[in-house]
C-alpha cells in the first residue's frame, strides 16, 4: 500500500500536467473553468496537488483541455523509473 507521502507526490504530479498542458494552451485558469464547468479555485488546488480528484473530474479536464484523458496521466513517476 503507497505511503500518504507517494500519494501527495502522484497528486503533485498529476497536478503539475494539468498546469502544463493548460500553460502550452495559453489557458488562464478561468478559461479551463469555463471549457470544463468546474471552477476556477477548484482547477488551481488540482494544479497544487493539494486536493484528491475524482474520475469524472479528470474527464471533465480533459474536455476543457482538449485532450485524452490519458495524456494528464503522461508524467514519469521516479519509482518507477529505471
């Protein structure tokens, strides 16, 4: 079972793709919100990592993103890296 400190750290970089891929759209935050209709604070403590997301959110993300919803999950994970 992951430790609480491997969680906060998937979280922190699911969080980090998300701002990624919003950034490379040139997206303000209040923009994704708009695409997706979460708001706005919501996205912003999802980029943080400071929040655990549900399924459905990360769907909705990815509509506003424009993406597939695997590529918010496109991020190396150090533990598994060899």
């Amino acid at each position: 079972m992951p430790h609480d400190s491997q969680k906060l750290e998937f979280q922190s970089l699911f969080g980090n793709q998300i701002k990624r891929i919003r950034l490379a759209q040139n997206l303000s935050l209040r923009k994704l919100s708009q695409r997706c209709n979460l708001d706005h604070s919501d996205i912003a403590k999802y980029e943080r990592g400071e929040v655990n997301i549900q399924l459905s959110t990360v769907y909705e993300l990815a509509v506003g993103l424009n993406v597939h919803p695997k590529e918010l999950f496109d991020f190396r994970i150090e533990k598994y890296e060899n």
